[in-house]
C-alpha cells in the first residue's frame, strides 16, 4: 500500500513537473512571439509598435506598456533581440505620452483615412469604410503618409543646417576679419616708436647744410 502512494505521488510529481515545463514553454514562445510582432510593426506609427488603436487614452497606453515592458523584458527572457524589441516599445510610450507627437500622429493616421476616402470616391458614410479591408487599406495608407512626412522632415531639417551652416561660416569669416583687423593694429602700434625715430632721421637728414652749387663761368 504505501508502494502505490509513494508510486503515485512521483507520478503527480512527474505531472507537475512537466507541466511546468510546458506553461515555461509556452511563456517564452509568448514572448518570441511578442518580440517578433515589435520589431516588425512600422517603427514610425507608435501605436502599430504598442498594438494600440488611435485615440486610446493615456491610461491603456500606460497599462499596455507595462504589460508589454514586463513580458520582453531582457532580463526576463533568453531572445538576443529583446534588448532591440524593449527600446522600441519604450520609444512608442515615450512618442504617445507626448502630446505634440501623438497630434502629429493623430493628424497623420486621419489624412490617410481621408485620402483613401477621396481615391476611392467614397464617402464617411460609406459602408465600404466599416470593413476589415478598409482596415487594412488605411494602414498600409497611413505608413505612406508617415514615410512622407519623415521625408519632408528630413528634408527641412537639412535645409535648416545647410543655412546655420552658411550663417556659421559668415560669423567665422566676420570674427577672421576682425581678427585680423585687430592684428594689423597690433602690429602697427608696434612699430611705432621705429616709425617716428626713421621719421626723426629722416627730418634730421634733411635739415642739413645744403653742397653749394658749382659756380658757372661767364659764357665768351
């Protein structure tokens, strides 16, 4: 008898055991999963990176965040790319808690949307616009108009440094100038003292006896 319970309890021992196994299995596959759906997501739409819907409010971005945080976080997991997953995820939170950013966002997501509606000849009230093929339009629509806008931000953003680059060589040039200005002063004052003492001897030359002329003899 206390065979078959000790056979027993090491058969619920074994049970448990691989059970563990399998829940630990089945939270770092969570976690792969969760890493490979970050990195993939377009890293300039904050929400697709959170799996968030525009409009969420702060609240659910936070709680997402730390749910999201705590599952991929590299010290909790052996995937060489959740180091990479984790900064991307803090960078979308970061993005949406500000509010500048997530109104350029916000703006950028409804352009896509009403620019699908204006190609398509549809209208808001469209049913077209309540399906899942919308959907998937307006975000294939809105990762243009993302990679649009980071174009032209790029663009002003250079055109910005090319003129503080220009406006910075004319205040070298200005400070160059006065340099040099102020070193040929310099040097002019210290020759001064040479200057007046060759001027002095020069004055002292002149004021001289002056050669007498030949005397010419009478013509005839």
């Amino acid at each position: 008898m206390a065979s078959e319970e000790k056979d027993i309890k090491n058969l619920e021992k074994e049970d448990k055991d691989a059970l563990d196994v399998l829940a630990s299995e089945a939270k770092e596959f969570e976690k792969d999963a969760e890493i490979d759906r970050i990195l993939k997501a377009f890293r300039l739409d904050a929400y697709a990176v959170l799996d968030l819907n525009p409009g969420v409010p702060e609240s659910d971005i936070k709680m997402c965040y730390r749910k999201k945080s705590l599952l991929i976080h590299p010290d909790k997991t052996r995937n060489p790319q959740a180091p990479e997953a984790f900064d991307r995820l803090k960078k979308a939170q970061t993005e949406l808690m500000d509010e500048k950013h997530r109104e350029r966002l916000d703006e950028a997501i409804a352009d896509a949307r009403m620019l699908l509606i204006r190609e398509n000849k549809w209208t808001v009230d469209s049913p077209e616009l309540k399906t899942e093929e919308f959907a998937q339009k307006w975000r294939v629509k809105t990762t243009e108009v993302l990679i649009d806008n980071e174009q032209r931000r790029r663009r002003q953003v250079k055109a910005q440094m090319q003129e503080e680059g220009r406006e910075q060589k004319r205040q070298d040039e200005e400070i160059e100038e006065r340099k040099r200005k102020r070193q040929h002063e310099q040097d002019w004052e210290s020759t001064r003292d040479q200057r007046i003492d060759s001027w002095r001897q020069f004055q002292k030359g002149k004021g001289g006896p002056e050669k007498k002329k030949k005397k010419l003899k009478p013509i005839g």
